[in-house]
C-alpha cells in the first residue's frame, strides 16, 4: 500500500450502500468507509445507506450522487 498525496486526501467520496444487499452485506459498506475515513480527511466521506434497497439502485440514491456531481463538479456547458 502506497501513500496517499495530499491532493487526494482532500477528494470528495460518496458511497452508497442499500441496507438488505444480498450480495455485498451492509457490514462490509461499514468497514469500507471506515477504512476510507482512516486514509483520507474523514470529513469529505460521505455514506448513505438506502432502506429496503438491495444490490440495485434506487431514485433516491441516484438523487443523491445528482447532489453529489453537482456539488463537487463544475458545470457542462
């Protein structure tokens, strides 16, 4: 495992995670944004879980990473 520059210690993360995944459990959406938190500024993590969502997406997940792009992005033109 390399270094992380200081640059990328700043980079904005989102994770997304629905709470009844089959495939990928909600434990290991914990441990990946905890370990995250632990290599990057904790305050640009971002982790949402989605109620009832499995390993699918869902409108307000895909809301959410809108909000995100916007945000951290510049606009198209």
């Amino acid at each position: 495992q390399g270094t992380i520059s200081a640059v990328n210690k700043e980079i904005p993360v989102l994770q997304c995670h629905g709470d009844c995944d089959p495939l990928v459990p909600l434990m290991f959406g914990s441990l990946t944004v905890e370990k995250l938190k632990s290599m990057i500024n904790p305050a640009n993590v971002t982790f949402r879980t989605y109620s009832g969502m499995m390993h699918s997406s869902c409108i307000e997940e895909m809301m959410d990473v809108k909000q995100f792009i916007d945000k951290h992005l510049p606009p198209v033109d």
